[in-house]
C-alpha cells in the first residue's frame, strides 16, 4: 500500500489551495474541481477535512463523475490514464485537475465541460 494512501486529505488540502491561490485562482475554484470530480458539496467536503479522512476513505465514499475518462496526460512524470491501481488513478486525477487549474486553464475545461 503506497503512503499517500493513508495520508489524511486535510493534510494535503492547503498545499492545494496554496498553489492555486498563488497563481491567482480561488479557494472555490477549488472546490468546484472537487466537487467535479468526487460529488462532494461544501459541506461534505469540509465533513471530510475536519474528520481527518484518508484518501483511501476519501475515494472510497466519493461519486466520482463519468466524466473522469476524459482526464489525460501527466502528472508526476507519469500519464494518469494509465495508472492501474484505481486509487491511485483517482487520487492522480485530483492531482491533475488541480494542476490545470493553477496553469491558468479555463475553468470550464478543468471541468471537462
């Protein structure tokens, strides 16, 4: 089992505001991305960070969007379309989504919409 899978969301959730803040995106920019792609709603969301969840419990919860197939390319030198193991598959896809959305990428297309 790879760390990050018992690491805790909450623990990770500032680096992500942190660097779409940085490159002048917002917190609910963030959130929206979230939601997208794990049908969390603020609330649960915050349900989720203020609990401690783990990744693995995070995903495991989450309705994640049909529409996740239609995230490609690389993150971490790595093309997220063909990780195997589904966690890490899911969690490289936030990793992804919140990459763009720091690049600058129009919402609307982080969202695959």
């Amino acid at each position: 089992m790879h760390r990050i899978f018992s690491t805790s969301v909450a623990s990770v959730y500032p680096l992500y505001v942190t660097k779409v803040e940085r490159k002048g995106r917002t917190r609910a920019e963030l959130h929206q991305v979230i939601e997208w792609l794990t049908g969390y709603d603020e609330a649960q969301l915050q349900a989720h960070l203020d609990a401690g969840t783990t990744f693995e419990d995070f995903f495991a919860a989450a309705r994640l969007n049909p529409g996740t197939d239609l995230i490609t390319g690389v993150i971490c030198g790595i093309r997220v379309e063909d990780i195997e193991d589904p966690l890490m598959q899911q969690i490289r896809w936030l990793d992804k989504l919140v990459d763009e959305l720091a690049r600058g990428k129009a919402l609307e297309k982080v969202l695959r919409s």
